[in-house]
C-alpha cells in the first residue's frame, strides 16, 4: 500500500516502501536538500521596497510639500 505525502510521488514511496521490505536491497543515497533562502530573499526585497518607498515619498513632497500638521501651543 502506498500512501500520499505532500512532495512526493507515489513511484517515490513505493521505491521506499520496496526499499525497506528488501533487509539486502541497495539503499539509495539521501541527499538533503538545500537550505531554502527565501528569509533572506524576502528580507533583502523588503529592505529595497522600503528604500524605494521613502524615495518616493521624499520625490514626492519636493513636487508638493503638504503642510504638516503641528500641536497648537495655547
């Protein structure tokens, strides 16, 4: 019997499965797959996004500078 398991094939668990009924078969190798580098990915993106968003804000407030709101003292 074979069963689903999210990222593998059913060809996959059914080598396994014959793999680990044989007490002699050939053992294939695991390799460990690499390390994902989407934190810092989406970190280094996030930084520019933010630099771009200032920019544009800086851009922005030279074409029309909006007053800015100050407490008024009594």
């Amino acid at each position: 019997m074979t069963y689903f398991i999210a990222g593998n094939t059913a060809v996959e668990n059914a080598r396994a499965v014959a793999q680990s009924a044989l007490p002699n078969a050939p053992q294939q190798e695991y390799h460990e797959p690499a390390p994902r580098r989407s934190y810092a990915v989406r970190a280094r993106l996030s930084a520019f996004l933010r630099t771009a968003a200032a920019h544009e804000l800086k851009l922005a407030d030279r074409i029309a500078p909006q007053p800015h709101c100050e407490a008024a003292s009594s």
